[in-house]
C-alpha cells in the first residue's frame, strides 16, 4: 500500500474532516517543485495558497529562521525584540505612510478581526461588505465573508453588516453613510475566482468613504506581499486605503499576519485593547524580512508581471479556456465547461498542483521567484490535460 494512502486514514482517523481528506501527502519541497511520500514530483502552482511567496526550502529563510531560533522563539508582547521592530518599520515604509502603524497577529481571519475593532473604535457599528468577499472564518470574519454557505452553519452572526455586489459603484455609493464604520474590500476577489473589478472601482470606493468619513479597509492578505506585481495589491489604482490588512505571504510561509492602521485613522488601539499571544513572534518576522530582502534584491516584482504575461497569453490559446484574468502570480483560469475539479484531478496526475475555485474557474498563485522552465512546464501539461476535454 502506497504511504499517500496510508496517510490518508490516519489524517482521517485523527484529524477532524473540516478539509475532507487530502489525497497527497507531501515530503519535501525545493523552490516551486514538491515530492511527495511516495516519491511523486509536482510543480507547486498554488505556493500554499499563495503562502509560499520563495517556495520551498528557501536557503535565505531558512539561514534566518536558523539564525533566529538560536537567538530567540518567543518573548511575549510583554517585551519587544529586534526582528519584529524591523518588520513594522519595513512594512511602514512599504506603505510610504509615516504615521502608519502595525499590529501583528498569525492569520489573516485575526487581521480581520482586528480591522473590524478598529472600525468600531468610530463609534459607529455599520460595515459595508461585498458578495463573494472572503475574510476569514472566526465569527466577526466569517460575519464579513460574502459568501452564505460558508455562513449559515453558523448563524446568528454579528449584526450591522450590509452585503453589497462587488464592482457596483452606485451600489456602493449608496450603501456608504455616515452611519458607516467601514467598508472592507479585496483588490481582487481570490477565493470567490480571482475576480477583478473595474479599474475605477476602488478610486470610487475611495471618494465616496472619506466624502463620508467612512475607514477604507483593503482586504490584501491574498494580494499582498508582491503577488500582483506591487506590495499590497492596490496600487495601480492611485488610492491609500485607511486601514490593510495582510497574511498569508508576509511570513513567507510561517504564521503570520498585519493589520495596518495609515495616517487616515484616528483612533489605534491604545494598551489592553487588543492583542495576540504568538503575533509578531521573532522567527516569523525574521523569516519575513529574508523575503522581502530577497524580493527587493532580485526585483522580482518585475519578473512577477512578466510571467502574468506568459500565462496570459498562452493559457488564453487553450481551446477549453473562456478567459484568464488576475494580476501578477494570482491568475484565474476560466474554463468553458464546468470541469474545473475534473481537470485539477487529471492535472495532479500529471504533476501539478493547483485547485478550483468553483466549477469553471482554476487558480494559480505561484511563488513569486518561480523559474521559467517550470512555467513552460506548467503550461505544456496544462494544454496535454486540456485536449482531454476538446470536442
């Protein structure tokens, strides 16, 4: 019996099923290819959703967890130590906000959380949220997500939260009051299929929230951290948000989260109002800075929009593929049938992994530093799958 099968039970006798059984039981990783225990090599397209920003084993992490980890693991946020006082002050320049400031947490369901206390700390209790929009799953994130099914198991949720279409001005511009605390947004929608709005969308957004004095809450967890090109995922669209909130690839592949308060917001947390046993912890920050060192030293922002391209185009001459839509490394591949699952399935027999979001849509969120060969790997076994399926 292969050891992926014998995982299988015990994950299924151990574990509880929120996540069904995973088939694959992975073994180790190098850059964007990963073995797993029967020996099996993929080409890691999904980066742990878009977690793994350098991929796997990367020597510069590892040297400064290693570094770090003899030095300190966890002091408590009665004290402060050195790596997490560089990160916020690296994360603060990143904003080009001076008077931003930075909370750390492990997730980005906690940044979330911690955006949402800072929306009452207005003294107002409405929030504006979108459909599809997916922020987490602790009670007041999972109240934010857009998204019922996910809901409903759970309900009653917070109150003072209106859902309305994302990437409808007028809707926005009706729901936003001065009765408003906040409206939280993705730059991109990833778990709803990587769906982008217009490119007025958040300028919009934007005007209407400060004409009301309504906080802006970019929701970039998934977007952030160089997977589109820029840092946060917003940028192109010429705004400063209030409030941003990251996870997922800020620690590199480590728990770790930010929420960010810019000069926009008045009132921060003060002592006692909030906190996080492991937030910020030294290894994880430490691992953070190696990244974002590295991402500056081999200017792979650049290299991040040029391999969009190469997606763009040849993926987009797959017969089976409607359209391909994203930015940077966080591509939705729309397909013209509702296969998605079937063709993730036949793709992970070929040696990839990737996932789907819903029926017609596949996602790819690689790492950022990805090597091209594999690229051109990915796309030549994504047009084998694919003939599969032409009639």
């Amino acid at each position: 019996m292969s050891q992926n099968i014998l995982n299988a039970q015990r994950w299924g006798l151990a574990l509880q099923n929120n996540y069904g059984t995973p088939q694959i039981s992975l073994d180790h990783g190098v850059g964007s290819e990963v073995w797993d225990v029967d020996g099996k090599r993929y080409i890691d397209m999904l980066a742990g959703i878009a977690t793994n920003i350098l991929g796997h084993a990367n020597l510069g992490i590892n040297k400064a967890i290693r570094d770090q980890s003899e030095r300190l693991t966890h002091v408590s946020n009665f004290y402060s130590h050195e790596s997490g006082i560089a990160l916020a002050e690296k994360l603060r320049e990143l904003t080009g906000d001076k008077q931003s400031r930075i909370f750390f947490c492990n997730s980005g369901a906690e940044a979330n959380e911690a955006a949402f206390k800072i929306a009452r700390l207005t003294g107002r209790r409405k929030i504006v949220a979108t459909h599809g929009a997916f922020h987490g799953r602790t009670m007041g994130a999972l109240s934010l997500t857009g998204q019922p099914a996910k809901q409903k198991p759970f309900k009653p949720l917070l109150a003072g939260i209106k859902h309305i279409p994302f990437d409808d001005i007028a809707a926005a511009k009706k729901a936003i009051s001065k009765r408003v605390a906040a409206f939280i947004v993705e730059p991109i929608q990833g778990e709803n299929g990587v769906i982008v709005p217009s490119p007025n969308y958040l300028k919009a957004i934007r005007e209407f929230t400060q004409e009301k004095g309504v906080l802006l809450i970019l929701d970039c967890v998934q977007t952030g951290m160089g997977r589109t090109g820029n840092w946060f995922g917003f940028e192109e669209s010429g705004i400063e948000p209030d409030v941003i909130t990251l996870a997922k690839g800020l620690g590199a592949g480590l728990p770790l989260a930010a929420m960010i308060t810019l000069s926009g917001v008045a009132n921060g947390f003060g002592p006692g109002s909030h906190g996080s046993t492991f937030g910020g912890s030294p290894i994880s920050c430490a691992a953070a800075l190696a990244a974002i060192s590295q991402i500056e030293d081999q200017s792979l922002l650049s290299k991040v929009k040029q391999n969009e391209l190469t997606l763009k185009i040849e993926l987009s001459k797959v017969a089976l593929v409607e359209s391909v839509r994203g930015s940077g490394l966080l591509i939705g591949v729309e397909l013209k049938e509702p296969i998605a699952k079937e063709m993730i399935s036949d793709l992970v027999l070929d040696g990839v992994l990737a996932n789907a979001t819903n029926e017609s849509t596949i996602r790819l969120a690689p790492a950022l530093n990805i090597e091209d060969s594999l690229i051109l790997e990915f796309i030549e076994i994504f047009r084998k799958v694919a003939k599969k399926y032409e009639r």
